[in-house]
C-alpha cells in the first residue's frame, strides 16, 4: 500500500527530536527517557476489501511507516501472519455465550498474543537496519511470552543480537524453555535475580546506558518499542470487522501487566476502529488499577501468581496513556515519571485522573478468582483457557452485556501454563504443535545479579 508521507513521532517527555517510524523501531526509548507516539495520529478509513489477516494489518499499519521502510518491507512483514500462523484470519474471533466473546491470539508460532507484532517488527527492524547498513543490538525484558516470541522471530537473523533478560524462577517452564533451548547464536538468555520490574528497569538502564550506546546501536522489543505496540494495533480492527454492526457497542476486557495490549486498545479506538470502551484487568500486581482508584500510582514489590506474564508493578506504558490523557502535556507527563522513577510514587492531578478514568476502566482479579474461572469456563463451555485468559474473562463477565458485546482478549494457549490449569481442573491441558519436542533439549542461558554491572559483563559490553 503506498503512503506519500513519512509520519513523525515524538516523545512522551518532549525533549528529545522528532523521529520517522524507522528511527522510533531503532531507538526504542527516546533520549529524553520518554515513549514515542504518533506526532499525528492516523485514521483508518475503511477495512480492506481482501479479507486476509495480512491485508488488514498492512491498512492499519501503513499509515504509521509511510517512507520511512523500503518499498514492500510491510508486505513481507505482514505476510507471515498467514505463513506463520495456524488459523488463517491469524486472531479468530469465537463467542462463547450471547454477547461474551474471547478474541484468540495464540495462533502464532510460540503460542501467545506477542507473536502477531513480534513476527512483523523481526521483518521491519532487518528493513530498516539494511538500509542503514547497520547491527543492532536488542534487548528486552520479558515476564514470559515476550521473550520466547522475540527469541523465535530474531533468532538467526543476520544485523541483530538479542539479549533476553527474564525473572529467574518465574515464569512457566514452557516459557522458559522456548527461550533457552534456541540453537541461535544470535540470542543471549539472561536469568536475572529478580522480578519482570526489575528486568525492565534494567532494560531501560541499559538503553541510557552512554558507554554501551556508544559502542552500539541499541534498542528493545519490549512494547516500550513503538513497533512492537502499534504491531497490535491491527488485530482489534479484525474484531471490529468480525463484529460487524455490533462492533462500535463493544467492550474490550485486555488481561494487562506492562499496559502495551490495552494501550493498543487506545490506539486502535484513536484510529477510528469503532469501540464502546476499555477494561485492563490485572492480577494481584494492581498497581494500575490502585492508580485508577485512589489517584496514587505507587510501585510494589511483584507477587508471583498464576498468571505470570501479568506479574508487573511498574506499566512502563501507562506513561503512554498519560501523555495523552492530560492532553499531551509533556512537561506534566515528565514530572510524573520522573519523580516515579525516583521515589516510587507519585499522586496524580485530579484532572488528569478523571481524563485518565475516561479512557480506561481497570479491575484486579484474585488468584481465587481466576482459578474459579478457569473451572467455569471448562463446565459452561467445554474450553480450557489460560490464567491470563481467565482474568481478563472474570473481569469481562461482570460487564453489562445488554449494552453491548464484551471481548476478553485470550492472549495464551493454556498449554504454556499447565501447572495453573491442572490446579483448577484436575487435568492437565493438551499440548499445540508449536509447544512440541521442547523438553529434553539442551538449554543455554546465564544467571545474574539485578545490577547493570552484572549485565554489562554478562553481554560483554565491559
């Protein structure tokens, strides 16, 4: 799809110069320290006539890229959502009772929501960095899903070197093994002491780190990456289409830890795909949700829980829905941050929380609950899910559905997760093809201290 224009992006905290796509895909974090978004947000106009998951996501998409790409860098990255994908709409959309839909996202290769835009940006980042003549060395923090889809779409590809931080001992064994048993040179498993925050502070420490971005271009693919998260813009549309006349009345339930999924969500409703509204549901780590309530966002040690990819206390992209929230204001969204950064906490104006309760609703689910979940599901529809499905479908079926249809994102095969399931249902869950043959296989990852000394040793950039 030809676009005539190379739309900017700027930073939440605005300071630093504004970017083409390209240049937000590389940087990742802006060098103010602030998230890139649209300079000028698009609109989609009209779905495409062609139905397939890779014409949709080229609609969507284009719009973000322009020039900044190659000619056909888009359509070779989107068509892999009908190469590498099992189903071929890649996000089907299956109701389970009148009015309550799940929107299925764990078609892809490794089984979970990350690889719709994790297959795409492996195909732009390579574009990009081609033209340039350039390496780029990666790094992201994972609670689970992200990583092993990074590891799967980067793995063996010939300008990146992917460094992957994960909490050791929690996250799902599946998950693990996705990651460590890879036979790319390419990758670096890295198992840090910690929790996912503490992943991602050290993702972000390195990203500013002056030494290490001297020595090398650097980003991450986390969803602080403006690639990675407008990469999941495109399957909300496909809901909408699937929907039909019902799709401006319905309500989307997102199971949400670092905020990218459901700030998606946003952009997707900011584009014009028609939706009623937005529900991030959490688990017990609820920090969003305690800000949503009382005004005070305020960090806290993570609990391990069943839904482990959801173990987050510190939503790197709830400073996305912020900037936008207040209107934009990047000296605000800065100061909030900033003093987060610092001491953990932070009040939010009175005017920017009610802007930010208009845009997105947030409830916390309890390990009891989702459990209880899982069970119902199985007894009323005969389906197993995931934990981070049965969050997000708890929250969703307390909705009002005579308003309108309610969609829980169903983000993970429940496979990934066998333990959780077996807990709930006294049986353990069948296995996809793409979570075969891990078992047995050798695994390659090394175990640091949470301190970016002991990164910067691990990934021999000092």
């Amino acid at each position: 799809m030809a676009v005539s224009f190379s739309p900017a992006y700027i930073s939440t905290r605005g300071t630093s110069p504004e970017v083409d796509f390209a240049g937000a895909l590389l940087a990742g974090v802006a060098p103010d320290g602030g998230l890139y978004v649209p300079r000028d947000w698009p609109s989609l106009r009209q779905m495409p006539s062609d139905p397939g998951a890779a014409a949709l996501a080229s609609a969507v998409l284009a719009p973000f890229i322009g020039e900044a790409l190659p000619t056909g860098a888009l359509d070779r990255a989107t068509v892999r959502l009908s190469e590498q994908f099992l189903r071929p709409e890649a996000t089907p959309l299956v109701e389970l009772s009148p009015g309550l839909f799940v929107l299925e996202l764990f078609h892809g290769p490794t089984a979970a929501f990350k690889d719709y835009a994790m297959q795409m940006v492996a195909v732009l980042a390579e574009a990009a960095l081609s033209v340039r003549d350039e390496r780029l060395l990666l790094v992201t923090a994972t609670s689970g899903d992200t990583g092993a889809a990074a590891v799967r779409a980067f793995g063996g590809v010939e300008r990146i070197d992917l460094v992957v931080l994960h909490p050791l001992g929690r996250v799902s064994p599946v998950q693990r093994l996705q990651m460590t048993t890879t036979v790319a040179d390419n990758v670096l498993n890295l198992a840090v002491r910690g929790d996912f925050d503490d992943c991602q502070r050290l993702v972000k420490a390195l990203l500013k780190d002056p030494g290490l971005r001297a020595a090398r271009r650097l980003s991450s693919v986390n969803s602080i990456n403006w690639a990675r998260l407008a990469g999941q813009i495109p399957y909300y549309a496909s809901a909408a289409r699937a929907l039909g006349s019902e799709a401006g009345r319905a309500t989307y339930v997102v199971p949400t830890g670092n905020f990218g999924d459901a700030f998606a969500g946003w952009g997707a409703r900011r584009m014009g795909v028609p939706m009623a509204g937005l529900v991030a549901a959490t688990n017990r780590n609820d920090a969003l949700a305690r800000a949503l309530e009382s005004g005070v966002y305020q960090q806290a040690p993570a609990h391990p829980t069943a839904s482990v990819s959801m173990d987050v206390q510190a939503p790197s992209n709830f400073e996305r829905l912020v900037f936008e929230a207040s209107g934009r204001d990047a000296d605000l969204t800065r100061g909030l941050f900033e003093d987060f950064s610092r001491n953990g906490r932070v009040t939010l104006p009175d005017d920017l929380l009610a802007a930010l309760r208009r845009e997105v609703s947030a409830v916390s689910v309890s390990e009891a609950e989702t459990a209880q979940e899982i069970a119902r599901t199985w007894a009323e529809c005969g389906r197993v899910i995931c934990p981070h499905t049965a969050v997000a479908l708890h929250a969703a079926r307390a909705l009002d559905r005579s308003a309108g249809p309610v969609v829980a994102l169903s983000t993970a095969h429940p496979a990934k997760f066998p333990e959780a399931v077996e807990a709930a249902l006294g049986f353990a869950p069948e296995r996809p093809s793409q979570l075969e043959g891990l078992e047995g296989r050798a695994e390659r990852f090394e175990t640091v201290e949470p301190t970016l000394e002991a990164v910067l040793a691990a990934i021999g950039a000092r």
